[in-house]
C-alpha cells in the first residue's frame, strides 16, 4: 500500500515525466552515436537518478508528509524499502527508452548493470534525502556521494566490480560481475534498514 | 490508573538555546488539554517531542503507559497525531488518503467517514491536490477523529479553516472527549484555548497554567445547538454576532442559540425590559438578551430599562 502510493507521489505529471524520459533517451543515443553509450548512462544515473531520489524524499519532507509517515506506527526499515521500491521502478520505467538506447549501442549485457546501478542510486538517493535537513544539504551530500563513486566507476582496478556503474561503461558476464555488485546492494539495503529502524 | 499522557521534565533546546525546557504535565482520559502561547513560545516544538519526531534532550513522555523513547513503536500505536501542516498524496482521492493514513496508523475504523465529510462538507471524490488549505485541514482532522486512538495531539488544528469548520471540529472533539479520548490541541487563539477544558501556557519554552475563562474576559460567547452538536464560537462585538449564526446554519436547523457576554458583573433587568425583549420568537430570545447584555455593558449600563432594549435594538436591527 505504502509502495503504491508512493510511486503515485513520485510520479509527478505527464509534462515532467515526458521531460525526464525524453532527456536521458536523447543524451544516451548522443553519447551512443559517438560511441560512449555506457559512459552517458552511468554519468545519468549517478548525477541525476542519485539527485532525483534525494529529492523525492526532501519534497515528502517539505510538504510534511515525511513527518507523517515517521510517526506513524508502521515499521520504518519496511517502510523505507517500500520508498526506495517505489523510487527505484519509478526510475526504471523513466529510463526505458535509455536503457533500450544503449542496450542498441553497447549490446544487452549492459542491461544488467544498468538495473542494478538504478536500485543502488535510489536505495542511496533516498538515504541521502533522509538523512538530510533540507534541500541544500541534500545537495552537498549527494555530491560527496558521487565523487568516490565516479572514481569507482572509471577505476581500472577488478575492485570496482563491486559497484554495477563499472559494468555500466565494460559490461561483461562473468561470475563476479554478477555476484558482486548483488552483494553490494544487499548490503546496502541492510544498512539502511538498520538505520531506518532507529527513526 | 496513570494518565494517558504524562510530561516528565521535558526539554528540547536547539543550538540557538530556544526550544522548551523542563516541562512537566499530564492529560487524564477525556481530559481536553489547551497548550497556548505566542508564536515561538515553544509549541510546535512540544508538539513534536510527544509525537515522537524529536528526542527529548531530558524527561520522558509516557503515552498509555509507554515511554516514547524506550517504547517508541507501541508509543506510536496508541495516539494519531496532527502536524501544523496537512499533508496528504496529492495524486490521491480523500476517501484514498483516508484509508491510507488510517491503514498507516492502524486504524479500523471507517464507519463515520461520510458522517464526517457531511459536517465539514468535504467532497471525498476529489483529488487532494486539487484542495485548497482548508480543505487539507479538513481532511487530515477526519483522520484523526476517525482513527479511534485514545490519544489525539493536534498542533494548531484549525490552521485555514473557516469558521464553521472550527466549530465542527470541536463539536466532535467534545463528543470524543466524552468518550474517553485525550485530546491535547495547540493553539495561539484565545478563544479557541477556552474551548479546552484545562489550558497551559507556555512562555519561551516554560509552562504556566490558565483558566481559560479568563481568556475571555470580554468576549461574546455563541453556543448553537445543530441535531445533537453544540458549536461555540467566541466573537469581540454583537456586530459579528450574525455572521457566526448565518456560517453555521447551512449545518442544520438550530434547536437552540445561546448567547453571553463573558463579562464580570451583573446587569439588572427591569420587568418592562424583559417583558420587552421576551417579545422575541422563541428562537433568538436568549440571542436577543446576549446582544441587549452587551450592548448595556459597552456603554456602561448596570441596569436595562426598555429604553436600553430599543437602543440596542436600533442599533443591531437588520436594515
């Protein structure tokens, strides 16, 4: 129930969501037909797919619907995983036609990579706008969010496999390209919960 | 038995040394709790701490016998609380907003929603984005009076609300007093503090207590009774006096209209005055006395002659 409303709450009108389709598709096929189809997306998601969610969240808190929910009795770890379920699908149908973009460009392992990287942007965004006090701060943190996790991404090393954005700009099949990054947000997810469980 | 809620030595301070400070009080069950105070007095503060959003920096806050803190989620079972903003789903239906947030808070009960959205005629069917502040307002106070908690907090309830609509909403927080719950509401009005049956006021983030009757010193009481609710309303001068009725009769034909000025003292009527003002229809006669009363107070008359009744009367008679 709380995941449904929310994506209702997410999705915030026609016009805006045409915009936010239209704009990802046109920079992935530019980047594409210049032959950098997985940088342009990885470079999306991370500004604007950790951006977008963290403003999700600071909007509910500004509107005061956040406060409401918080009070609330219902669980908060369950909670926050229906918000960051609902951020996350609504970020997966805004980039459809990005994800076919360069699903036609760099071939469809890059889907793989590409998913995940969504629900690790929106597990983070989400955390990042609930742990900050307005709009600004939000800002500042997802800035210090994005900087290791762009050097992760164009890091050469076998480490940054641990995060889907590297699979994004190489994408590959093999084992731990798989495994890890499954792991990682796993691991996310559970320490957000156990955050989200002392609210 | 404890209270539903007990206060104990409650402090919030922000890093600008304003918040409140060592606050202790209770609510006993049907008990109506006023917290009154000038903006920034602390209230809105308070209002967060009982609602479990901010942690107390000391004391505790006990709700049903749960400690806000240590106890926090059977805490937040036990009260429905109501924020100084009215926030709701904007893509969603009233009816759709009620049931989530009830559904939220663990609330069963949806037998009054039309009950409620009658009185404080509200369209259910549209969606919350498309209300305008009142409207918001009106939906989330059914929220609460439909959630079935013995424990309401309201900070600053009747934010936008028209007049009527005000007087709805104590009508049902009268009737759920009656019932047992605990109702706690904050608010910067005089006459909406004397509606509560016991008021605190606090003072850069400290307490001190009131009688709320005092608060309206001065003021003109109208109480109307619709069916089986009793509104009151709190007005400075006879002339709003029909303003108030005509807000409140779309609600339903008044069995009854009482008026009276809060004013100290006696005023001593002649038999030809009363017999004067005894000529009214049986329905405005108390309404007729109350304006009389005042307008021999405004002027400073001890005692009503039929001379003071036709003054009064040319005075407030409709042209």
């Amino acid at each position: 129930m709380i995941g449904r409303m929310m994506i209702g709450e997410f999705w915030q009108g026609k016009k805006s969501l045409l915009l936010k389709v239209a704009v990802p598709f046109a920079i992935v096929v530019g980047a594409g037909s210049a032959g950098y189809a997985g940088i342009g997306l990885a470079m999306l998601l991370l500004f604007t797919g950790l951006l977008g969610a963290g403003m999700s969240v600071v909007r509910l808190k500004t509107a005061g619907l956040y406060d409401r929910l918080i009070a609330s009795p219902a669980g908060k770890t369950g909670l926050f995983l229906e918000v960051s379920g609902a951020q996350s699908l609504v970020l997966v149908i805004q980039y459809l036609p990005a994800l076919a973009g360069a699903a036609w460009f760099a071939g469809l392992p890059i889907l793989y990579p590409a998913v995940l990287s969504m629900l690790v942007v929106a597990v983070l965004g989400v955390a990042i706008g609930a742990a900050s006090g307005g709009l600004g701060e939000m800002h500042q943190n997802a800035v210090l969010a994005v900087l290791p996790l762009l050097l992760a991404t164009f890091a050469p090393h076998p480490a940054a496999r641990v995060l889907p954005f590297h699979g994004i700009i190489a994408p590959e099949l093999t084992a731990p390209a798989i495994v890890l990054p499954v792991i990682t947000l796993v691991v996310l997810y559970l320490l957000f919960a156990a955050w989200a469980s002392r609210l | 038995m404890t209270d539903p809620l007990v206060a104990s030595g409650l402090t919030y301070r922000y890093p600008n040394g304003r918040g409140i400070r060592d606050l202790s009080f209770s609510a006993g069950p049907g008990e109506v709790l006023g917290i009154s105070g000038s903006n920034g007095s602390g209230k809105t503060t308070l209002f967060r701490v009982l609602a479990t959003l901010f942690r107390p920096q000391d004391g505790t806050v006990r709700i049903q016998g749960y400690d806000t803190v240590q106890q926090k989620e059977k805490a937040r079972q036990a009260f429905f609380p109501v924020f100084d903003t009215s926030a709701h789903m904007g893509h969603a239906t009233g009816s759709e907003n009620i049931e989530f947030f009830l559904d939220l808070y663990g609330s069963a009960a949806r037998n009054r929603v039309d009950h409620l959205s009658r009185h404080f005629n509200l369209d259910l069917g549209l969606p919350a984005g498309d209300y305008s502040l009142g409207m918001k307002r009106k939906l989330v106070l059914m929220e609460a009076l439909l959630s079935g908690k013995g424990v309401l907090l309201f900070d600053e309830p009747t934010l936008g609300l028209d007049s009527s609509a005000r007087s709805v909403f104590f009508g049902f927080i009268r009737e759920l007093s009656e019932q047992g719950t605990t109702v706690i509401f904050g608010t910067n009005r005089k006459e909406e503090a004397s509606r509560a049956g016991r008021v605190l006021f606090l003072e850069g983030g400290r307490l001190g207590e009131r009688d709320p009757g005092k608060d309206h010193a001065g003021m003109i009481e109208i109480r109307v009774v619709i069916e089986h609710d009793e509104f009151a309303e709190y007005v400075l001068t006879p002339e709003e006096i029909p303003d108030v009725i005509a807000r409140v009769l779309p609600l339903g034909v008044p069995r009854e209209i009482r008026i009276r000025s809060r004013d100290e003292g006696d005023l001593v009527w002649t038999e030809a005055a009363l017999e004067k003002a005894g000529r009214a229809p049986p329905l405005v006669r108390r309404m007729v006395v109350g304006i009389v009363e005042r307008y021999a107070r405004e002027r400073g008359y001890r005692r009503i002659t039929p001379d003071v009744v036709e003054e009064a009367k040319q005075r407030f008679e409709p042209r």
